[in-house]
C-alpha cells in the first residue's frame, strides 16, 4: 500500500534530481569516462607503438610541420599523443576510482570500529591514523612505492593506504554520535551482534559522509598518481599515464615543444576540476547544513 | 596545563613509534632488506657487513631495537652514495628548503589572505566568486604542471626567468609560486570561513553599533582574531612544504630535502630514502605537538575538553 503513496514524491524528487544536476563538472566527467572505457575503439593508434612512418616531436595538426594524421602531434618514440592521452584517461580513471574505494573501505571500516567499539580499539587505530597523517601523503606514498615497486595496481593499493586517515577521522566522528542514539541503543537491547549493529544500522547512516569524502578523494588520487609517474616511482612505462607524459615532456620543454607538456596537465586540470566541483554539489545535496558554508 | 603537555608528549611519542613500526615493517615486507640496503651489486661480504651494521641476521625485535637506535642516536643510517650520515645530508639541505618554503609561504600569504579577506567580507559578490575559483584551481592544477607551464612561459618563450637552480630571487619566483599555489588556495578557503565566524560574532555587532567604520571593524577586530587558526595553518604548511616539495625541487632542479629524497629513490639508496621519510615525520610531528601545546597556553578551553 505505501507503494502507491509514495510514487507521486518519487516522481517529484526524480524531477528534481535532473533539474539540480551539475552540468559542468558532468559534461567533463561524462565523455571522460566513455573514453576511458573505449579507449582501445577510440584511439586512432596504439599508445604504446610508434607510428610507421611518422617523425619524432611532429607538432599538433595546426603548427607548421604538423599533420593532419597525428592531430595532437607525436612524442620522443613517434608515438600519437592523442592516442597515449586517450589510455592515459583509463589509467587516471582507474587509479583515481579504485584508489578512492580501497582508502574509502580502509578508512570507513577503521573509523566505524574506532567510534563503536571504543576503548583501546579506538585508541589504537587513532594512533595509526594520527602517525599516519604526520607524513605527508606524497612523501608516504614515494616511500611506498619506492619499496614495493612500480605497477598500476600497486599505485591503487598504496594510494588506498596513504588517503584512508581522513576517512577514519570523520567517520570515527560519526560514529560516536550515531552509537548514542535510540536506534542503536534498542537494537543492542533486542540481542543484534556488533556485526550487525554496524552493518545494518551504522554503516547505512555513515555513507553519505563516505560518498563526499569519497568525491573529493579521486581529485586527489589522480593528482598524486601523477606525481608517482612524473617521478617514476608510479606506473610503468611504456604505459600512457598522464603523469610518466609529463615527465617525458618535460626534457623537450626548452626547445618549446610545448603539446607534450600541455595536453596532460590540461587533462589533469580538467578531470580534477570536474571532480571537485561534483564533490561540491554532492556535499551540499547530502547535508543540507554544509548548504551556507 | 603539565598534565595537558605530558599526555600530548606521550600521543606524539606513541605516533612516532607507529610511524618508525610502519616503516620498519614496508621495507622487511617487500623482500629481502639487505638487497634493499646494501649497494646494488654488492658483495657477500659486504651484505654481511649490511647485515651487522642493522642487525639483519637477528630476531624482529632486536632488529627494531637497532633501527630505533639508529633514529635516536640521530645517524638515520648511512646513505651509501654519499657516504654520510643520512642526519647530516637532511640538516644540509634544510636551509634550501627552508628558503623555497618561506618564499612559498609568503605567495600564497599574498594570494590567500588578502582574497580570503573580500570573499567573507563581500559573500555571493563577484568577488567571492572570484575567490571561490581560485580556491577551486588551487586544488585542480596540479602545482608541478603550473611548475612546467611557467618554465614554458616565462623562461622559454618569454626569456624572463631563469628555468633552475638557486641563486637570487629570480630563480626563486617559479618554483616558489609553484609549491605555494596549493597553499594559498588552503589558507584563501580558512581566512573565508574563520573571517565568516568571526563577522557573525556578538563583538563585531557591538563594533558596528558604536559606529566604527567599516574598515576599522575588519582590520582592526575581525582580521586580528581570525588570524590564529590561519597563521597555525601556516606554520604547519610551511612545515609540509619542507618535506613534501619533491616536485617542485626536482623540476626547478633546487636542491632541497624533496631532491635529496628523490635523488635516493633514483640512486636506489634505500637508507636515504628511508632515513629521509623518517626524519621529516619526526619533524612534522614535534611541531604538531608544539602547535598542541601553543594553543593550549593561549586558549584554556582546550587544556581543559581535551
């Protein structure tokens, strides 16, 4: 019976979910994504494979000496930049994706632990998280990297373990409020395990907090997986990532062989852009009181 | 308030023993740490010597207590390509990180304070809308790309500035605004919302009842208590931007700890790196704890709640 009911407010707030939309930070997001995705049908060569035929450091199609077959013109190997951009965008994706869920699962696991179950639990994952924040991300994570050794899954993994503190902290916060309300309260009278305490009714009311979090951590991840690639300490050549183009620009950048430089950071600054500005509006969707800050 | 500084003595002491643990347990758990140690292509005797010198060849804890000692007596180990101890290369290259952050520090000061200011004071302008994208790129735009993007500019195709190196202010421009970038986009978003708070309060009210002028109530009452959480953000980032600038120095070639700290991850000089992530946790966590203990002595409250 409350299915009836409750269609025409379904229908209203479906309304004005697509009218509240953020057009920009989507519009990037979107095809970013679908290239991501289609990269392999997309790219016009293969990213890794110099092209036939064609010259080394070619500018983009417009410059004199550029051509039309290697729009955005060729890098140190002859290979297409359009094409390493293109499978750079998968990389960011990934990375930037599954980095996030890896420190948001770490973090939101921790920080629900800490909050409810207290006492020495608390205290110990706190000082982890304290010793954990004194060093910087980037250092930490070249640290890590350093150690483990370079690879695209690897970057995920030690992105996952340097990013998850915040998570922890804020969650943690949650929790010690969620933990005193009546809810919870009569589910531990009525005999539910911790387990199912946390699962069933903790974690549901803690994952908005992990969604904004998690909205505003890929920026950050797709930042950081760059720098590990400019430094060459992230993903391995010959894969494209944004951060190793940069990197193999950077030595043509005092002849003025400016596309290798641009095009990626460009790519960066756009995704990241986007990413923070859905954060922004995710934030403010989900907790109406962040709506005046 | 010696009861607030000893139990802030010890978090910061149980920190510094999860970060030494963390990091003792990474290099022994991605393989054999003598190869990691020990110079590529070393000898077995050598290896032994590796071996004795962090006591490899013996039980975890007696090789935790030895890595412990070596961070206490202050050698952080021997980097085998300078053949130095890893303490005194750190202290070496302080001063020119010291000098890349101040500089860093004081742009984004200009940048940040000043815009953070009009943003709280004019909210929903077109100057807070101003201020707000400037917070927003400041997160976007990677500061190594901007690093690049200004040697293209400014030294290649302008001939301003030179790309790297130290030297007078000029080479100091680039790198500083690039390293100080992110910073500013912080501190513009803290003096935002701490000038916000501070405009809401009973004693501005009182300020501009009496009839003070505008200008008086910001600069003189608002600005002056919203600059304490602003300037404890500055100390602390100025304390990040000596560490954590790798970046920056390796594109503008300064030779700071960032550089020293990437010159060992390339030199597979694994107790540099490692001596040099552990030196600037230990930095980074005694100012946290000075920072503690500061803001309790200024503000009782939190002596008292926390």
């Amino acid at each position: 019976m409350s299915v009836t009911t409750l269609q025409p407010i379904r229908a209203f707030n479906r309304r004005r979910i697509v009218r509240d939309l953020p057009f920009l930070p989507l519009a990037i997001l979107v095809p970013f994504v679908l290239i991501a995705v289609f990269a392999n049908v997309i790219a016009p060569y293969d990213p890794t494979e110099p092209i036939p035929g064609a010259k080394i450091f070619e500018p983009p199609f417009w410059s004199s000496g550029g051509s039309v077959h290697t729009l955005l013109g060729t890098d140190f190997q002859s290979r297409d930049v359009l094409s390493r951009l293109i499978f750079g965008a998968r990389v960011s994706l990934i990375v930037g994706v599954m980095g996030t869920i890896v420190a948001g699962s770490i973090g939101t696991t921790l920080g629900m632990l800490a909050g409810y179950i207290g006492g020495w639990v608390d205290q110990l994952i706190m000082r982890v998280t304290d010793a954990w924040l004194a060093l910087p991300a980037i250092v930490f994570a070249i640290f890590l990297a350093t150690m483990v050794g370079p690879s695209m899954w690897n970057i995920v993994i030690i992105l996952g373990c340097v990013y998850w503190t915040r998570y922890a902290r804020v969650i943690r916060g949650e929790v010690l409020s969620l933990r005193e309300r009546e809810f919870v309260k009569l589910a531990e009278i009525a005999g539910a395990s911790r387990t199912r305490i946390i699962m069933r009714h903790i974690l549901p009311n803690v994952m908005n907090s992990t969604m904004v979090l998690a909205s505003l951590t890929i920026g950050v991840v797709i930042i950081a997986e760059a720098s590990l690639s400019f430094l060459g300490v992230g993903v391995p050549p010959p894969e494209p990532a944004w951060g190793s183009m940069l990197a193999d620009g950077r030595s043509m950048l005092m002849v003025g062989d400016w596309w290798l430089t641009i095009f990626p950071g460009l790519g960066i600054l756009l995704v990241v852009l986007a990413t923070q500005l859905f954060g922004d509006w995710l934030r403010i969707r989900l907790d109406p009181q962040q709506r005046n800050l | 308030m010696g009861q607030f500084i000893f139990r802030r003595t010890l978090y910061a002491i149980a920190t510094l023993f999860i970060l030494s643990l963390t990091i003792f347990t990474v290099v022994r758990l991605t393989g054999d740490p003598v190869t990691l140690m020990a110079e590529p292509g070393a000898q077995e005797a050598d290896l032994e010597l590796v071996r004795a010198e962090w006591g490899l060849n013996q039980p975890l804890p007696v090789q935790y207590a030895a890595f412990v000692k070596n961070i206490i007596t202050g050698k952080l180990g021997q980097s085998f390509n300078y053949e130095m101890p890893v303490s005194t290369l750190y202290f070496q290259r302080l001063p020119n990180s010291l000098e890349l952050a101040l500089a860093a520090t004081l742009i984004s000061f200009v940048i940040g304070i000043p815009a953070g200011i009009i943003s709280a004071v004019r909210v929903n302008s077109a100057w807070d809308h101003v201020g707000k994208t400037i917070a927003l790129l400041g997160l976007s735009v990677p500061g190594f790309w901007l690093g690049l993007v200004m040697i293209l500019v400014f030294s290649v195709w302008l001939e301003w500035l030179p790309t790297s190196g130290q030297g007078g202010w000029r080479n100091l421009v680039m790198p500083a605004v690039a390293l100080g970038w992110y910073f500013a986009a912080s501190l513009l978003r803290l003096t935002r919302s701490s000038m916000l708070e501070v405009l809401r309060s009973e004693y501005i009210k009182l300020a501009r009842l009496k009839g003070l002028p505008a200008f008086a109530v910001i600069a003189l009452h608002a600005f002056k208590n919203a600059l304490i959480p602003v300037l404890t953000l500055a100390g602390i980032n100025l304390v990040v931007m000596l560490n954590a600038a790798v970046i920056i120095e390796v594109i503008f070639a300064w030779p700071g700890i960032g550089r020293l700290l990437y010159e060992g991850i390339f030199q597979r000089d694994f107790p540099l790196v490692q001596g040099v992530v552990m030196e600037a946790g230990i930095m980074i966590v005694l100012i946290n704890l000075l920072v503690d203990v500061l803001y309790a002595y200024i503000d009782p409250r939190i002596r008292l709640t926390r």
